[in-house]
C-alpha cells in the first residue's frame, strides 16, 4: 500500500516525537487493515473489525470519525481484494487525508477544552 510507504517514509524523517509516534501507530493500522481485509469474509466483517483497531484511546471516541473512517475501510477492502480499479491507490490516500483532518481537529478540540482559560 503506497500510504504505507508514504507514512514510514515521513516518520523516519519527523523530529517531533508526538507526531512519529502517531505515524508509527498509523502504520500498524494500516497494516492491520491489510489483514483483515485479506482473511475477513466480506466488507460488514472488515469494517466492524477495522473500526474497533484503536483509532482514538480505547476507541471511545472512534464513532466521532465514522464518515472518513468508513470511506478508508471502504477504499482499503477494495484496495486489498482486488475488487478496486486503478485508481484504489488514490482513493486510499484520499479518504486518509480526510480522517486524519478530522481525527486532528477532534484532537485539538478536546484539547483546547481540557485546558484552563487564564484568569483575567
């Protein structure tokens, strides 16, 4: 999978320790999709399975990424069982772009209201 690539290849070359931990952690998603997808018995199992591999803490909030998270599983399965056209490849780093704006922005929105607002 060329996101696969494309991710090992940014992690190697990231200095922030947050974010090549995250591309790290990416990648074995990624890769676990990939075997899901190859040993599952249809697109329902996969995408159950491939929502519940630890796309946020636990997955306790997992179900805030549904739309793009189900548009990647979608892509991935395609991809991986051969049933993708030629431009599988692109529709995978497509929908991963999207989940990970949207996985971000869940992020710095639960940060930003964890943290305590100065007093003025």
């Amino acid at each position: 999978m060329r996101l696969i690539d494309t991710l090992l290849r940014v992690a190697s070359a990231e200095q922030g320790p947050f974010r090549a931990q995250l591309l790290r952690e990416d990648v074995e998603r990624l890769r676990t999709l990939q075997t899901l997808a190859r040993s599952g018995p249809d697109l329902a199992h996969f995408k159950k399975a491939g929502m519940r591999i630890g796309w946020t803490q636990g997955d306790l909030r997992t179900h805030e990424l549904r739309a793009p998270l189900e548009a990647l599983l979608e892509a991935v399965y395609a991809c991986e069982t051969g049933s993708a056209g030629e431009d599988a490849e692109d529709r995978i780093e497509a929908a991963w772009r999207e989940l990970h704006r949207t996985r971000l922005e869940r992020l710095v929105g639960c940060l930003s209201t964890a943290v305590p607002k100065p007093a003025d």
